[in-house]
C-alpha cells in the first residue's frame, strides 16, 4: 500500500468513531436480526459477526464503486484540458474538503452540510429499498443492506471522493475508496459486537476532536505542497503509485 492510500486509510480509521454514531441506527438493526444462540465463548458472537462483516463488506463495495465512477470523470477532464492546472486546482479543493472533513469530526458538522444535502435527493428514493432487507437474518440481506446503505449522505465519503476525483482514473478512484471503507471497518465491526459502550465512547468530545484534529493536519499539509504540485502531485500525504 502506498502511502497516499495509507494515509486515507488512516483518516477513515479516524473518521471511523463518526461512523459509528453515525451508523448506530443500521447496526442496531442489523443486530436485531442476529439470532440467539447458546454456545459458550467466541463461537456465540459468530452469527452477529457475519451480519456485521457483510453489511461492511456491501457498504465498502459501494464505496470503490462510487470511487471508480468519480476517478473516471476526474480523467475526462483532465483529458478534456490542460492537466497540470486542472490537477492542481482538484488538488487544493480536495485538501480543503479534507479541512472541512476535520472541522466536521471536531463537531463543527455544518461545514459540510450543503455537500451532503447534493446526495439527499438519491437516498430517499433508496432508502425505501434498503428497509425491505431489514431485519437481516442472513448474510445475503445484510451484504444487500450495505451495498444500498454505503449511498447515505455523508460528509467524510463525498471528502474522500474528491480524492477520487482527483485521481483520475476508475482504478486509482476505486483503490482510494476501498482504503477509505478498510479504515472504518474496525470501527463499525465493534460498533456491531459492542453497541452499547463503543456507541458511549465515539459520543466522547475528547476522542471526536482529536480525530478531527488530525485530519485537519493532514489536510493543511496537503495545501502547504500545492506549490509544489508538477510532476510530484501525489508525492507526499497523498499519493499515488
């Protein structure tokens, strides 16, 4: 992994107690649907597992599919002009959207209100679809739950497409998607087996301002190297190999 898509898999590790709170509401319900079960030890937490590691596993494809689709109209226009402007223009306004996704975390969720309000219009009319999977009881429905849900409105996902974007190309748009979704995996893996006190932990102000803190590092570092864009543009935080 190079360490462009390290360091976006970082901020979705940060990201992540976000996502949890965020995300409480689905893994609730998809931990509605677990069965009840009397084995003794690990193997009790199995069927809960399984739902929660494939809604993840739909809600990240969505991710990598949303990233190809992005990295594909960054390279239209980039083709389209000149590529160095064009390149770094993306690159200051995917930097600053990495500000702004730091503010967000710290509790300054306005910031990136208008950005999610754009993708309100394609929820509602998916969300009706997603709640025919719900309760998950199998595997299939909660895969089928994520790949729907990973299309809910958020700031921290519509911030990493414009990485994607600014990638310019499906492949590239994808892998950085893909890296974003790894990182918050842990997070809503443990939101699902340990509801109650992780959901208590990602409300803590503390543990959100840091977070939010170290993205916003990352993100004036990006623009501290603008100037220095040319032939090096994803030399550094963001990368590309």
């Amino acid at each position: 992994m190079s360490l462009g898509l390290a360091a976006v898999f970082l901020v979705g590790l940060l990201g992540g107690v976000h996502c949890a709170g965020m995300c409480g509401g689905i893994v609730s319900a998809i931990s509605a649907g677990v069965p009840q079960v009397r084995q003794p030890g690990w193997r009790a937490q199995l069927p809960a597992f399984s739902l929660h590691l494939a809604y993840s596993t739909g809600r990240i494809t969505s991710y990598a599919f949303a990233g190809a689709v992005a990295g594909s109209i960054g390279g239209v226009g980039l083709l389209a002009g000149s590529a160095l402007p064009l390149q770094t223009v993306l690159y200051v306004l995917a930097n600053v959207m990495m500000i702004a996704l730091g503010l967000y975390l710290t509790g300054y969720t306005r910031v990136l209100a208008p950005i999610e309000a754009l993708g309100r219009p394609l929820w509602a009319r998916i969300q009706p679809i997603a709640g025919r999977f719900l309760p998950a009881r199998t595997p299939a429905q909660a895969l089928g739950v994520g790949l729907l849900w990973g299309f809910l409105p958020c700031g921290m996902v519509y911030s990493m497409l414009g990485l994607a974007l600014l990638s310019g190309s499906p492949a590239s748009g994808a892998l950085i998607m893909l890296a974003f979704g790894l990182g918050t995996l842990p997070n809503l893996l443990l939101a699902g087996m340990l509801l109650t006190r992780l959901r208590a932990l990602t409300r803590n102000p503390a543990l959100r301002r840091v977070a939010g803190l170290m993205v916003l590092g990352f993100g004036l570092v990006g623009l501290a190297r603008a100037s220095t864009l040319g032939d090096g543009l994803w030399n550094g935080l963001i990368c590309h190999t």
